[in-house]
C-alpha cells in the first residue's frame, strides 16, 4: 500500500481496527473466571518441575490461562490466570504480571501457579468476556526497579486509564487517565515516565509515575480523518535504548520516532508494506515489528517480521497468517511471534524466526496467544 493510497475512502470501506467493526469481538471460547482479591493462592496437587530457562510464556487471549511453551516442543503446561489475558511482562523475580479481563494476575513462572489476582479500580469495565472490546488490561509494563507494575486499562466506549500497583503490597496505588484502549504500556530507562499507546485516540500518553500527571502527544502520521474507523493508528511501541524516544511502526510505510520529552516527531521510511502491530527492541537498538497482514490485498503485501538494525536498513522475513506480538530469545538470535492477532483469523501457535538465515518454523502453542515473553 503507498502512502497515497491511505485515504478516508479506504479506511471508511474497509473493515478497520476500530470500535464500530469486528476486530474478533466474539467472546472469548474460556468460562469467565471470577475476581478474586490480592491473596495467596494454593494450587492443589503436587508442584510441577521448575521451569526451564529460555521457556517462552504467553498469554491465551481465546481462553483464560497463559502457557508455558518449550521452543522446541511445544506446550508444556497452562496455568489459569482470567479471561482473556491480553499482555503479559516477567521480572527478575519470576513473576509474571498479566493483564485479563478481572484484574492483574501473578504467576510464579518457576513453580507455575498463579499466586494472585489483583482487582482494577477503573470502573464500568462490563462483563468478563472476551474480544478486543472487552473492558480490562491491555498492555502492561515493570518499572526498571521492578516495584510498580503499570497497566492500561480499556473502558469500553470511553477513555481508559493507567493503573499503578505495587509489587510488594499487591494494591493499585494510583490511576491516571489515558487515552482510548490502551494496546501498549512502555516506561523509560530510568523509570521517570510511562507511556500509554492509545489506540483509538491517535496519540501516547506520558505519564509521570510519581504525580500521575499526564501529557498526550498525537501519534498520526496518516492523519485522523477516519475516526473510530480507521486502520492508522498507533498499537504498540518500542523506547530506544540510545536516548529514550519512542518508536511507532505504521503500515511497514512509516516509522514514527517520537521525543517524550518535547512531543515532536520525524517520520523515517520502511519497506513491509503491510499493517504492522506488535513492536521489540533488542538492547542494541534492533527493532522488530510485526506485520499482520494487508489492509488492500490487491496493493498490499502480507504478514511480516521487519528486523530493522539502528541504522535503519531492514529484512522483511515473510511469515505465514497473522500474527500479534514478538519477542527474542536471550543471545539475540531468534523472535518468536504469537499468532493470536486481535482480528479475526488467528491461529493456535508461534512462529520461531532465526532472524539471521531468516528461516521460520510454526510451533502449536496456546490459545490465540497474544502476549509473550521469554523466561
């Protein structure tokens, strides 16, 4: 798709990833689970081997569990978490803090248990369901310190907010208003900013973790003409390492590179020609984005992993049927990219990506599996 070829007509008669069509808002297939308080959980029977290093972990978005998933083999065992788990981050600790339709729950990743679930303050969240739509965490972030985690909570219809909880007490220690659904929850290097990617409201907020206090910058290289319509809008993002701005892929076209600090962007070229969600960045600044497929099949081309270096050359590795997020392997060496997606045509798996030969491989894992990380 060229540049040209994004306009309000196209965005108006195509399906979109907006609130008035269907981006998979059927319910979830799992039984919604209930909202337990922020207590101990015991998990019967005996305790399972401690899990491997290098296990991959991703969030069931078609049911209410995360699976733990050996690289080579395939699933190695699901623990129930809520219903539709969305993102999932891992701290140094092994606590995994996922973001479902109930509230936070925390897994210990070595025992495989989830040990709690910790209630959202937003309110008018509707029922426990499944579906892009459905009210409840989206994306979600550590602080470097490890002690709050920060998740974007979407409110159906409305504005969402970002929740702060703190890894100690298990409470929500304060909230702050963002954007509407809030796909991607960042924080810089140093801890002194959050950054909440508002899909439907073409922008990221900036968030102070300390007084809450919030700042909005647009985040619309193609414009905002198609409202709630239009495909261009911002998913996911990635901080670079090198000085802290912000990088938002848009259509394998267009990467946004956005100062947090004085709110201006500069717009560099990419090559995937395709709708783009899922964003990674490796240490030394490598970024991954995940292409999901055309918006025009007939001038668009189809699902992708872009590994773009820093100085901005790029390999396009075509993958085969949708996919969602991404995340690498410990040396670098390999992406692993969830075929969840949050529109209709998911599949049950991961794609493994040797990001050197380019090689791929499809591993059966999980339930239309977003969300991932690497243990």
């Amino acid at each position: 798709m060229s540049a040209a070829a994004v306009t309000l007509t196209v965005a108006a008669l195509l399906a979109s990833c907006s609130q008035g069509e269907s981006e998979a808002d059927t319910p979830a297939a799992a039984t919604p689970s209930s909202a337990p308080s922020a207590t101990a959980e015991e998990n019967p029977g005996a305790s399972p081997a401690k899990t491997p290093e290098g296990t991959l972990l991703v969030a069931d978005f078609g049911a209410d569990t995360v699976t733990f998933v050996d690289p080579g083999k395939g699933a190695i065992d699901s623990v129930r978490v809520g219903t539709a788990p969305y993102g999932l981050v891992v701290g140094e600790d092994g606590r995994a803090w996922v973001a479902t339709t109930e509230g936070v729950a925390v897994v210990d990743t070595a025992q495989r248990e989830r040990l709690a679930v910790i209630p959202y303050e937003t309110g008018n969240l509707g029922p426990a369901t499944g579906g892009e739509y459905r009210g409840g965490g989206m994306g979600i972030a550590l602080a470097p310190d490890g002690r709050q985690v920060y998740v974007g909570v979407n409110v159906p219809g409305g504005n969402g907010t970002l929740e702060a909880i703190d890894t100690r007490t298990l409470k929500v220690t304060d909230t702050a208003d963002v954007g509407r659904r809030p796909f991607d929850v960042d924080v810089s290097r140093d801890g002194s900013q959050v950054y909440a990617t508002d899909h439907d409201s073409f922008d990221v907020t900036v968030v102070d973790p300390k007084s809450m206090d919030t700042r909005r910058i647009e985040v619309a290289p193609y414009g905002t003409e198609g409202g709630l319509g239009s495909w261009l809008k911002p998913h996911y993002a990635a901080v670079r390492p090198s000085d802290g701005k912000l990088l938002f892929p848009f259509e394998g076209e267009r990467l946004v590179v956005v100062d947090p600090d004085t709110g201006e962007s500069t717009v560099e070229r990419m090559t995937a020609n395709t709708h783009q969600h899922g964003a990674q960045i490796t240490a030394d600044g490598t970024l991954l984005a995940v292409g999901t497929g055309p918006i025009d099949p007939s001038s668009d081309e189809g699902p992708s992993l872009t590994v773009r270096s820093p100085d901005g050359k790029e390999k396009v590795i075509e993958l085969e049927g949708p996919h969602e997020d991404v995340a690498v392997s410990a040396d670098g060496g390999t992406a692993y990219v969830t075929g969840g997606f949050t529109r209709d045509g998911y599949w049950n798996g991961i794609t493994v990506v040797d990001l050197d030969s380019g090689d791929t491989r499809r591993l059966p894992a999980g339930e239309r599996p977003l969300g991932i990380a690497v243990l």
